[in-house]
C-alpha cells in the first residue's frame, strides 16, 4: 500500500503517532496540542487520526483501519475552525477537510477537489491510536415488530431504524398505518407518530436502543410521563455492515443478521464472493493510473432492502452494484426462517397450479392496466418485472434498477390466487391480529 506523507519524506509502512505529528512543527513551538482520535469517515469508515495545532496552524495524520492507508493534512485553525487540505507525497492537493474541533471532538467534512463529493468525519479524543485491519464497521440499521395492547387493543407495531429515521407501522384488526419520524440518535428516544393522536390521543412511543426487546407506551402527565403498557418483540433483524477503503476506493457492505443461524450463513453466502471479487478488483487498480481528482472515484455498495419479516417467513432482495461494472445485480430471496431454506416461487403453490403462465398473463394485463407516466412506458414495456419477493399484501414483482426511471413495482394481493397457496396462513403474517 502507498502510505500518503509529507512531501519530503519517502516512508515505507508507518503508524504515525504524536512524535511524528510535532515534528512536522519547528522546534521552538511550544504552545502545541497534539491528540489522538478515533471515529467515523461517511458514517461508516473507521479512521484514526493524529492531529496537532498551535492555535493557528494545524497538521496531522489520518490513517483508514481496513486498508491501513495514511492521509497527511495541513491547514489553518481560526478560533477551533478548521481549513485543511489534503496532500499527496508530491504536494498535490487530493482532498480537502472542513470543520469544527474544540480539542476533544472533531466534527467535519472531507471533501473533493470539487466539491461534488462530501462524507462526513466525526472524531472524538482516544487514549492511543486503535488502527486494525477489522472489516466491522458502522451500522445503524435495524427492524423490530412488538405485539401488545394499546387501550386493551391487541396490536403490533413494526418499527424500522435507518441511521436517522424511524419508519413506524401499526398494525390493529385491518389498519395499517405508516409514519416517518427523524431520529435524535439519542439512547431514549420518546416518538409520536401522526396516526397516533387519531388513534391514541396524546400517548407516546418509548424506545430504549438499549433495550430493543420491548417498547414502551407513555403518557404525559403533569410534566412527567406516565407508563400505560410494554409491547414485547417479536421478531427481529440487525444489520451486520462490512467495508473497505484505500486512496482510490471505497466498498459497503450491509446484510441482516437474525436468531437463524442458518440464515445469516445463508445470507453472507449471497454476498461473499461478490465483496471478495470486488475487493481484489479495487486493490488491483495500478497506481499510475489515479489523478488527484480520483479520490474515491471507485465505489462498490452492497445493500439488502426486506420486503417481509414474520416468525415464519423473511424475504427481500439482495442489491449489488460496483462502479466498475454496468448495472445492478439483484437476487430477491424467500426465506423459510421455519425450516431453516430458501423458498423458490413454486415451493408456494399446489404442485398442479401453472404459476408461471398465470403470474406472466396477469402481469401483462396489469402493465396496460397501470397509467405509467408518459418518460417511463416505453421502458416498462420492456421490463418482464422477474425480480419476485414476498410482502405484507402480496407477491411483489419488481424491474430491474435503473438509474434513470427507479425500480418500479407490481403487487398481486394473495386473496386473488389464495385458493392454490399451500399455506393458507401465508398472507396473515402482519396483517390481521
């Protein structure tokens, strides 16, 4: 690996440390802060960082845990504001680092030489540098469902966590209810939903991050909250998130995680060869060829969106796209999480019932039936909507993903094909309690 330095030095592999940060200084500088952090590239990068300032002046280091590659930066420091560039070993400028550093933290943005890219850094003050080759990394991801009764009510509330939001459905006899709520990414979190004073009147939603496996129902009472009911979980995923980052690229991975052994090594099995090709294909980008503009230009991302999570059934579809490569994979899956297997279409109907041939009439009516708007029918006519996956209401069939017109969808509700279903109950899974 190349091993970013000051222009002057031609080092081979190095941890840097606080020595090598004040001697990037003079000498008779004495009023120098020098500190070791530790914290996060887009949200999701490990990064360590060494970083020294006399008030005025800043310089440092920050080095990426998965690839071990180092980044030298200087710049000016104004009353804790930070104006950094970024240098490769010949004095170009390769990147550029903004923001806000009060000593212990370091709250930011790396840039390119642009502007068109920005991924955020947030840094906080550590002991000793912590650089490893771990490929873990930073995932705020997570889907729970908890049972209940609210006003002695039985219900069930399917609650999603991405990174800074919460998509919260309730479910109760034959509503379903969304909302999307913006999360403080605090351990206690107190939500309201706008269906909730149409349903609830002034209660609250409760969530502990610390204690995931039940929810709270609370009431404000006299500028206090008083508890009403727990919902218990019922099921639930995590989000497992893998990485790699050198100078010139980045790759993401996230995948579920659930109590199915079975599954999860299931599920990695989809999505191993492709990080592993992808890495070697990354790491195998010759040097000679990167410009300063380059930075992070390769980007490769692997991702799971779940369309069904019930006690028996877990299905969504696997999404893999790398910008040395035209075009996204995608694999839709149907999980047994009963019997520990993947399902194929078939598996869920009588052996004597033609799926094929109904699902390939009825999803061409559907496609002349659905008023598409005028930019996208052309290309929908061309889309055989193949990509299968299972929902609360039905049987999804997607496009493929286009960069230009999305991924659009066709749902076939299981009431209008219950009668060749070998599992009867297979379309109660969230809906009716």
């Amino acid at each position: 690996m190349l091993y970013l330095v000051l222009p002057a030095d031609v080092l081979a592999q190095h941890k840097y440390n606080r020595d090598d940060v004040r001697a990037l200084f003079p000498v008779e500088i004495k009023n120098l802060w020098i500190n070791n952090l530790t914290g996060s590239l887009d949200n999701k990068h490990w990064i360590d960082m060494v970083i020294g300032t006399d008030g005025q002046v800043c310089k440092g280091y920050y080095t990426l845990h998965n690839s071990g590659e180092s980044f030298y930066f200087e710049g000016s420091d104004s009353k804790n504001e930070l104006k950094l560039v970024e240098l490769s070993p010949d004095a170009r400028t390769t990147g550029l680092i903004f923001g806000h550093y009060d000593g212990e933290r370091f709250n930011g943005k790396w840039m390119n030489l642009d502007k068109t890219m920005q991924l955020d850094m947030q840094l906080s003050n550590t002991i000793q540098t912590t650089t490893g080759k771990s490929t873990d990394c930073i995932s705020d991801v997570w889907h729970r469902i908890y049972t209940g009764k609210i006003d002695e009510k039985p219900s069930r509330i399917y609650i999603v966590k991405q990174n800074s939001e919460y998509t919260i459905t309730y479910y109760q006899d034959s509503l379903q209810l969304v909302d999307v709520i913006p999360s403080n990414n605090q351990k206690s979190e107190m939500l309201k939903p706008a269906f909730a004073s149409l349903l609830w009147g002034n209660k609250l939603i409760l969530i502990d991050t610390a204690e995931l496996k039940q929810i709270k129902i609370m009431e404000p009472v006299n500028n206090d909250f008083k508890l009403l009911g727990t919902l218990k979980q019922s099921d639930a995923i995590d989000f497992e998130c893998y990485e790699y980052a050198d100078y010139y690229s980045r790759l993401l991975i996230e995948k579920p995680v659930n109590s199915n052994k079975k599954f999860n090594k299931w599920i990695e099995g989809k999505m191993i060869d492709w990080m592993e090709d992808n890495i070697s294909e990354l790491k195998g980008i010759k040097r000679d060829n990167i410009a300063t503009k380059d930075r992070w230009i390769q980007y490769a991302e692997g991702w799971i969106d779940i369309d069904l999570l019930t006690s028996d059934y877990l299905s969504g579809t696997i999404y893999l796209q790398s910008s040395l490569k035209s075009g996204t994979r995608k694999v839709p899956f149907i999980y047994d999480l009963k019997w520990s297997k993947e399902l194929k279409l078939q598996d869920l109907f009588d052996k004597k019932f033609d799926y094929k041939d109904y699902f390939r009439h009825v999803l061409g009516a559907r496609k002349k039936e659905i008023s598409w708007s005028p930019e996208i029918k052309k290309w929908i006519d061309g889309q055989t909507f193949e990509f299968c996956t299972i929902k609360n209401q039905g049987f999804s069939f997607k496009t493929e993903l286009n960069t230009i017109y999305g991924e659009q969808e066709i749902l076939i509700p299981y009431i209008e094909i219950e009668q060749h279903l070998k599992n009867i109950n297979l379309n109660k899974g969230l809906i009716k309690y």
